[in-house]
C-alpha cells in the first residue's frame, strides 16, 4: 500500500490528527534541507511535503514566494528536490508529498516526472495550478505508479465539485480553510470551520487536510476538530527564515512539537 495512505488511514483508526509539514526544498540552507525534514520526523511529522521551487507561485503568499526565489537562487531544480527525496527516502519512510506547479513539471516531462518519483520514493503530488478539467493524463500516470494525486479544494468550492474532486483525488484532499493564498493570519475566518464541516458531509473518499493560514498550536487544534488533519508552511517557513539564526533546526523542532502536543491534547 501507498505509504501516505497507510499513514493516513493508520492515524484515522488510532483517532490521531494527521500533521504535514511544507518546507521549500533548498530553503533556507540547501544542505540544510535533508537533515531538516528529518528533525521535523523525529519532532512528530506525519507527511512532509516538500516544496518545488518555481519563479510564479501564484497560490502561495509572500513568505512561500519568498522562499522559493531563495530557493532558486541556491540553485536548487526540479532534479535536485527529487535529489533531496531520495536523500530522505535513504534515512526514514515518512511519507513524502512533492507540491509544485504545472510549468516545470510538464517541461521536465508528466511521466517522466512520475516515473523520477517512484524512482526516489515520493508518495504523492500536487500540482497547484492543475485543474480537475485537465488532469486525465496525470492521473493516469500517477495511478499506474501508486503515485497519490492530491487536489486541493476552497471554501468557493461548490458541494457538487466537491464530491466530483473527492472521486477523482487519492491520498487526501487538500482543504484551503480561507479564501486567498498561503500565509499565517491573525485569526483564522470563521469561513474555515464552515468550510471544513460542509465539505466533511461531502467527502466521503478521502481524508481531509487543511491547511492556508495554520501558525498556532491553538489554531492546529480548532481546526483540526473538523478534518483528519492540518497542513502548517508559512509559519514553519518564517522560523527557518529568521536573519542570523544558527538555532533553526531546534526551534523548527520545538515548534512542531508545540503543534504535535495541541493535536494530540
């Protein structure tokens, strides 16, 4: 079985919340990348999703963008993020997610894409920017491969396309709580819990993952008691991005144990 969906399904039956994690592959420290989402295992992860950096992230807010133009600018390619799985794939079997967007990943070639993940050990992806309308081919390849293939769906999501995404998705589905792009906010709308308590009468398929705007230990857990789980990025994104700081690998850990402990209370 697909590791992402054993997890998933393994935490479902202990009634445990799920935690995924993105951090940007090369951020902020290329090398840093590997022994990051290790500590992030060891800290409590249950999916890691690593990001693959792209000049027009148009999903992602200011801190994720900001990233990714680090990110590139270390010199870090599609190649080198699947590079980097292998490298975490060698040292753990957490379950790992590529995220990234249609334009690189379709110039690299969709099978070939799809045959490097297998090749590397990811367990699912998510193209951002690639609509239901046209990912036939991507499932298709994906499938063959016990690739999962993760859709993401907003609370302007009709009841109707829900269900039609929830069919067409494997892994989970990923649940943006608020309208707008990635980023912590002050306090999450109350659009978020509305959101996540009508798509959980329409999903009946897949898990449901939130994420868009989780940065507190008491956000992950108001949240987490409408889906399977949370997603956390800008936040954790943030603290690898304090200017100076030779203590990012243990405050990341010390973070996500925060989260971990909200979840699990």
């Amino acid at each position: 079985m697909n590791r992402l969906v054993a997890r998933l399904s393994a935490l479902r039956a202990e009634r445990r919340k799920a935690l995924s994690l993105f951090v940007t592959a090369g951020y902020s420290i290329a090398e840093e990348t590997v022994p990051l989402v290790i500590e992030l295992v060891t800290s409590g992860a249950d999916v890691i999703e690593l990001g693959i950096p792209f000049s027009d992230p148009i999903a992602d807010g200011p801190t994720i963008q900001a990233s990714s133009e680090v990110a590139l600018r270390n010199g870090i390619t599609l190649e080198r993020t699947l590079e980097m799985v292998k490298q975490i794939r060698e040292r753990c079997d957490i379950p790992l997610v590529l995220m990234g967007y249609a334009n690189p990943i379709f110039k690299f070639g969709l099978a070939e894409f799809l045959d490097a993940c297998k090749h590397v050990g990811a367990d699912g992806t998510i193209i951002a920017d690639l609509p239901l309308e046209e990912s036939d081919e991507y499932r298709m390849h994906a499938t063959k491969r016990d690739i999962a293939s993760i859709f993401l769906v907003a609370p302007t999501t009709t009841d109707e396309r829900l269900e039609q995404i929830d069919r067409a998705s494997t892994g989970f589905l990923y649940c943006i709580s608020v309208t707008g792009v990635t980023g912590g906010r002050k306090a999450l709308a109350a659009q978020a819990e509305s959101f996540l308590i009508r798509a959980r009468k329409h999903v009946k398929s897949n898990p449901l993952l939130a994420g868009f705007g989780i940065a507190t230990p008491n956000d992950a857990r108001r949240v987490a008691m409408h889906c399977d789980g949370i997603i956390i990025g800008s936040a954790l994104i943030e603290l690898l991005g304090l200017p100076h700081n030779s203590h990012r690998l243990e405050q990341a850990s010390a973070f996500v144990r925060a989260i971990r402990t909200a979840l699990d209370s």
